[in-house]
C-alpha cells in the first residue's frame, strides 16, 4: 500500500524540461503516475478498525462518535499494550517506551489514527512514524539546534501572543490537543510536561486572553489573528464563540483562522459533535455578515489520514460555508516522496481542503529523523506544482529559525548542498539580518558529518556561509 520506494533523492526527479522536450508530443500527454492514477478518490469505507484486537467488537456507530473516540484516546504504553495486543511483537513496547522518555511530547492519539496504521510493517507506517516514538530511530539532535528554534516566546508582546509579522499575530488560548505530534514545533508550550521537557504554562485562562485581546486591539496595523495550538478542538463551543466574537468585534480585524489537527486525528467530531460546528458556524456566519473572513486551517501529513470519515465530515462542513486549508509538515518516511506527497494533495483537494503550506520541518529536539534537507523540499515543489489547480497547490516554506519568518524553498541566499547551510533573509520581517538552517547531519557526506563534530570546523562553515551573502 506504501509507495516509499520513490524515496526523493534528486536523482530520481525528473530533469527540468528543456527547451527540446517543452516542443516535444510527449511533454503534454499525461504521465501516467501522476494525471491517469485515481487513487487519490479510494477514501476508506470499510471497518478497517476491526483488525485491531482491543477494537475487533467496536461497532461502527461507536468508532464513528467522537465521545467514543475520545474515551478511547490512548496516552501510554499499557494502554496501547491493551489495544494492539500481538499485533506487534513484545520488542516495539520496550523500543517505544525508551522513545516517550526521550521525546519532548507526551503520548496521545485516537483510536481512529491507531487503526489506521498499517501494524504489519510498523517500523516504516507514516501515521506511525509521526506518533509514536521508536528510540531505535531517534537521532542525535543537529549542534546548531535550540529550544523553541522560531524564537516565539522572544516575538510575544502577552503570554500566548506571539506578534512578528506587521499584519498578522498568533494567538494560543490553551496548551492542549486531540493528539500529540512527536514532531511539534511548540514542544516548548504545548502538551503536559515529558522526562526531557518542562512546559511553558499558558493555561486557558480568560484574564490572559483579556490581556492578549487587549494588545490585539491596541495594534491598528493588526489585521488578522491565527487561533492556534494547542488546538481549536479542545476548546469549548463557548469559548470557540467567545474568543470569535470578541476578535471580530474590533475594527481592525478582517479575518481570524481557527487552527485545528482534530479533522485529521477526529474527524467525527464534525458527524456528531454539533455544540461545537454550531458555534464554530455561527462564528463565521457573523464574519460574513461582517464581511470578515473566518476560515479553518487543518494539519494533514499523509493521505492515508484522509477516509471517508474525512469526507463526510468536510461535506458538513462545506455545506455550512466553512472553508478550510490544510498546511502540512514535510516529514522524512512520511511525505518525502513524489508520488506521497502528490496524492496528498489531489487528496486533500478531492475533499474541499486547500492545500495552503508544506514546511520544511522546523529544528526541533528529539526528531532529527524526521528532518529532511533543504533540496528535498525544492525538488518536491517542481514535482507537485501541476499536479491539480494552482489554488489547491502549496506553497513549500521553510520558517527560518530565529524568527526570520516563512520563506519560500527557493529564496535562499546561499545554500551549501555538502555543508547542508542555507542562508535565509527577510526584508519585510528582520530588515538586515540573515538566517541559518542547517540540514540533517546524517544526510551530509561522511567528510561534511566529522565537520560538524568539531566546533572550529562549525564556525568555519557558518562563517563561509554568512560571509558569501
Ligand atoms: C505562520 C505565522 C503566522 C501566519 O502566517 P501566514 O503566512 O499568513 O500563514 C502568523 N504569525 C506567526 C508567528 C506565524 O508563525
Ligand atoms: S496538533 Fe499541532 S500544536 Fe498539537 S501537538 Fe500536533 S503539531 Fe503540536
């Protein structure tokens, strides 16, 4: 079912089109991977949860309700000894529980995203590999990486606002979500305190969100404010609505997105969870009333995440006029292919989502393996632009560490292919100042990866980066 064979080395990517082959018959007529394939429309239907022993009875009203799905949740590794059983051998529990005490997120994932993994080839499933943990897989950390590496906590006028570009703020009402990402860039905030990470505290508290509304307001170049994670999902309908009519309130805000992974890890919650579309409706029925734009923005990695209970929970929400997006995080084993990643798309353009970001995995701790470098993203974009309509295509961003912003793959100053430096600058955001990424040490050459063992050397490289810009 996996179709990782096509691993995204640059040699495996067709060549640009020359000016020969652009006159050429065969430049037009569809290749046929990517234009005749219609496996993007092949949505899971069946009872594909009962394979897994702990769910084999769960009738399909009970795995279709998000009460049921969230009673289920599993958050450690007796539970998911409980609800797997032999369907993995005794070795993957002892590999995963040495994975969760050296991975800055706690463990949390629905019974849905659970059945959705192929167990029997564990080691290499997508939906597993961003999940849970194998410490057999972990990398060392990359020496150049740092806590919180999108400097948020520096660009944060309140708690929980982080304020950094000119028009737009980001606003983070409570720490919590439907699932824990092994991968998540606000490691630093979101989840409950791991062995290796004590959080930040933002708790869902009204007088910190007074405060925050009160610098939103203050700010008439604010325009725009992303309501992010934690999760959207994890709030209450009245909060969703409070939060939604208040920031709609001020003149100055023309348009809010609520962030939320739930359409991807719960989907049913949009079947059966009607308290909360309701005030998430009436939240952006008020916004069109307001001619103000108020639409969703999802988080889907791998097409395999897209089932029928996507589909239907999306036609909901089409129905309701609720417009949603998807960005995504460009993953290593998980998306780093050309035909993953293109089936995502087509995929998630089939059912109504935009296809609006891919970032180049941000430097994080605790997953080196899932970083890519900067090449693999480049290539991808050449291969998935074409492959649906333009407005349903992504845009591949990489957020520069230290607060340079998202920029385009393609823009950087200076990238180094056998170092793995790349230099990012940012006129409109950081007017002057320039901005590293490094790529994963483990895809350099073996001369490039001693250098990186020796911090003489380290600077070296970094210097001959930042002084050819
Ligand atoms: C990503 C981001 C935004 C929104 O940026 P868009 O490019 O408009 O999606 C706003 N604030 C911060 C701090 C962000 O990281
Ligand atoms: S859902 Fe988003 S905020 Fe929550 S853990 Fe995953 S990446 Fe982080």
């Amino acid at each position: 079912m996996h179709t990782r064979n096509l691993v995204l080395d640059p040699a495996h990517v067709d060549p640009p089109a020359s000016a020969a082959s652009a006159v050429s018959p065969h430049h037009v007529s569809p290749s046929p991977l990517h234009s005749q394939s219609l496996a993007h429309r092949d949505l899971r239907r069946d009872e594909f949860w009962r394979t897994i022993p702990g769910y084999a009875a769960v009738t399909a009203a009970e795995f279709g309700d998000h009460r049921w799905q969230n009673k289920h949740t599993v958050t450690n590794v007796r539970q998911l000894r409980d609800t797997l059983g032999s369907a993995v051998p005794e070795s993957f529990y002892a590999d995963i529980e040495a994975g969760i005490a050296a991975a800055p997120m706690a463990l949390r994932i629905s019974p849905y995203l659970l059945a959705l993994v192929d167990w029997r080839d564990a080691l290499a499933d997508p939906i597993r590999t961003q999940f849970l943990p194998l410490r057999s897989q972990q990398q060392p950390d990359h020496p150049m990486l740092r806590f919180d590496s999108l400097n948020e906590r520096e660009d944060s006028p309140v708690p929980g606002l982080t304020h950094r570009y000119p028009d737009k703020a980001l606003f983070l009402p409570q720490p919590s979500c439907p699932v824990y990402c092994r991968f998540c860039t606000r490691s630093y905030a979101v989840g409950t305190d791991t062995e290796v990470v004590e959080k930040m505290k933002l708790s869902a508290s009204t007088t910190r969100w007074e405060e925050a509304f009160a610098y939103i307001e203050s700010q008439p170049q604010l325009e725009d404010i992303v309501i992010s994670g934690g999760d959207t999902y994890n709030l209450s309908p009245a909060h969703i609505e409070a939060i939604g009519r208040r920031l709609l309130s001020m003149p100055n805000i023309r348009r809010l997105r609520y962030a939320t992974k739930g359409l991807c890890v719960l989907p049913q919650k949009m079947l059966t969870d009607d308290a909360w579309l309701d005030a998430l409706t009436r939240v952006v029925e008020l916004g069109r009333s307001l001619h103000k734009d108020v639409v969703v923005h999802s988080h889907f990695n791998h097409a395999n995440e897209i089932t029928g209970f996507t589909e239907d929970a999306l036609g909901r929400m089409t129905e309701r006029g609720i417009h949603v997006r998807c960005q995504t995080v460009l993953q290593r084993g998980v998306n780093d292919t050309a035909d993953a990643m293109t089936l995502l798309v087509r995929r998630l353009s089939f059912i109504n989502v935009h296809a609006y970001y891919v970032y180049v995995h941000d430097m994080v701790p605790g997953v080196e393996d899932l970083r890519t470098p900067l090449h693999v993203a480049q290539a991808l974009e050449r291969h998935v632009r074409g492959a649906t309509a333009g407005f349903n295509t992504p845009f591949f961003t990489l957020d520069a560490p230290g607060g340079g912003g998202k920029r385009d793959v393609h823009s950087a100053d200076y990238y180094s292919r056998e170092t793995g430096v790349s230099v990012f600058t940012s006129p409109s955001v950081k007017p002057g100042k320039k901005f590293l990424f490094f790529d994963p040490v483990a895809s350099l050459g073996s001369e490039a990866q001693w250098r990186w063992t020796q911090p003489a050397e380290r600077r070296a490289m970094m210097d001959e980066a930042l002084s050819a810009v």
